[in-house]
C-alpha cells in the first residue's frame, strides 16, 4: 500500500502570498515568510518513512521568493497543477490525481499554513488511516482544518461543497466527513491534534516560538519586525 503526503501550496509571490501579514510586512517579506513556511512543510513531508510527497502546486515558482530553494525542494516530489476555481474543488482534484497516480494509495493532506508539522504527525495521521479509520482530519484553532487523512483520497469529493474560510469551516468539514457515506464511516472519522494556522502576524509569531530553529522562525525574525516578537 502507497502513503502519500500531499501538498496543496501556492507559489509565494510578493502581492500574492500571506497578504494578511500586510502591512506588518512588506509583500516580499510576506512572500518570504509563506515561502520558508513551504520549505519547512516540504521538508516534513518528505521526512515520512515510505511515502510518497505530492505537491498540488497554484502558481509559477520562478516567480517566487527563495525560488531556487523551493525548486530544488519540490525537485524530489511530484508536482500537479491545482484545478478548479474555488478550494472545494481544488481540494477534490488534487486527491483524485493521488487515486490516479498511486491507486489504493492512503493519504494525508495538508496545506503550507502549518510549518510546525513534523514527519511524526503526519506519520501518525497515516498510519490512523491505514489500519484503525476511514478518514482523520485535524481541526485548527481558528475554525478551519490543517490535515485530511483518508483512507481512499477519492472520498475527498464529499467536503467539496462545504464552505471555507469561515469560524466553522472545520467542523462542518467534520460533520461532512460523518454523513455516512460510503466508504466513511461515521465511526471511523477520527480526529487529528488541533494545531494553529498562519494567517496573521500574532499567529506567525505564535508558530515561529514553537519550531525556533527552522526556516520559517528565522524569516518571521528577519522579515516581520514586531514589537515584542521574535529576538532579532
């Protein structure tokens, strides 16, 4: 049986990438930021003994901040396009092209907001779904998700429709996942540990103190510049 850790991640363009962390930081700063946050998922991902990194990639690397690392990052993984004009469906297509390149593949899905994952979590999230769930989803604390693991990466199609960006997102993301498909069974949808996002400049800080020794602490230290944050 394939594991597969899959990445939906967008190329960290100044003007397009972290723009919540505007104007704390300048747009190549954000950029900077949401790139060395990539790195150090990348990095994750493919630290998970015997799996499979696929990168569901929006956007043009050459563009990005530390493009060269991130090309060389990405270099190791298997890169497919996002399709689809809004994240349901991005996220339903993304898995269904894990299904297609690595049949009776198990899955664990995750974003480039949670840089404090490691290679335990998303090892533990995988073997959840190999032997003891249908599905895993790991809530954040502002009311989304950070993680999908599932068992059969096609049953992604049944949260394509719920809505995201909203305080209730993950739990109606929960709830779909426990409307008793085929394939899920309420029973056997388990949950993740709950993790924090990045999406403003106090979350940045938050995440950075939890993993000081990676990428994306050092470019919250060189390239967010808050009063009473991270010792520059």
């Amino acid at each position: 049986m394939t594991r597969v850790v899959l990445v939906l991640a967008k190329a960290p363009v100044a003007g397009r990438a972290k723009t919540r962390l505007m104007p704390a930081a300048t747009p190549a700063g954000a950029a900077g930021i949401a790139a060395a946050a990539l790195l150090d998922t990348l990095d994750a991902a493919r630290s998970v003994p015997d799996a499979r990194v696929v990168v569901a990639l929006e956007g043009d690397v050459a563009r990005a901040e530390r493009h060269a690392e991130l090309a060389d990052a990405l270099a190791g993984t298997v890169v497919v396009p996002q399709r689809g004009d809004t994240l349901g469906p991005r996220i339903t297509a993304a898995h269904g092209d894990v299904a297609e390149l690595f049949p009776a593949a198990v899955s664990v899905q995750i974003g480039m907001d949670t840089p404090q994952v490691d290679a335990a979590l998303l090892t533990d999230a995988l073997d959840l779904v190999t032997a003891d769930a249908d599905a895993a989803l790991g809530l954040a604390l502002d009311g989304g998700w950070w993680a999908l693991a599932l068992a059969d990466p096609r049953r992604a199609r049944h949260i394509a429709d719920v809505p995201t960006s909203r305080d209730d997102t993950g739990v109606a993301t929960l709830s779909a996942l426990r409307a008793g498909h085929p394939g899920l069974s309420p029973a056997r949808v388990l949950e993740l540990p709950p993790l924090s996002d990045v999406d403003t400049p106090d979350d940045a800080v938050a995440v950075a103190d939890l993993v000081p020794s990676g990428r994306f602490a050092r470019a919250v230290s060189d390239l967010l510049p808050l009063s009473g944050g991270l010792p520059r």
